[in-house]
C-alpha cells in the first residue's frame, strides 16, 4: 500500500498465509514544517507457525535484527 499525504510519503506491507510470522510493516518518511526528515518503522506481528513458536527466542533475534539492518539503511541514505 503507498501512501501519499502532503509531506509524508510512504508504503506498508503485510506476511502472506503460511509465513512462520503474521503482522505488518509500515514505513513513513515525513517532512516537518521545521525541515527536519522524520522516519518512522511501525511494525507487529506474531509468530504463526509452530516452529517460529518453539525458536521463540530466535525468531524474536531475527525480527530486532531485520530492524536494525532498516535503520542503518536510512542511516546511510541520510548521510548520517
């Protein structure tokens, strides 16, 4: 889903049936009156799947990590 309001742009995505997890993601990058850029990661989900719930723990490593590696990438882009 893309979405487009005045200064804030941004796209959403959601798990498809049979993934180990079900949730979504929502990424926003908005500018404010100020100038300043602001970005934003919404996330949730669950673990869906048997084994993403038995590696409970790890798929939870998992999700932090893949998170991480979303804020360096802005990092980056921003020249920060």
């Amino acid at each position: 889903m893309g979405q487009d309001r005045g200064a804030e742009r941004g796209f959403a995505y959601g798990t498809l049936p049979g993934h180990p997890e079900s949730g979504e993601e929502c990424f926003l990058v908005r500018l404010t009156p100020g100038g300043e850029v602001v970005y934003e990661i919404r996330a949730f989900f669950r673990l869906a799947s048997p084994l993403a719930r038995l590696g409970g723990p790890v798929s939870l490593l998992a999700q932090r990590l893949a998170t991480d590696r979303y804020v360096t990438a802005i990092r980056r882009a921003a020249g920060g």
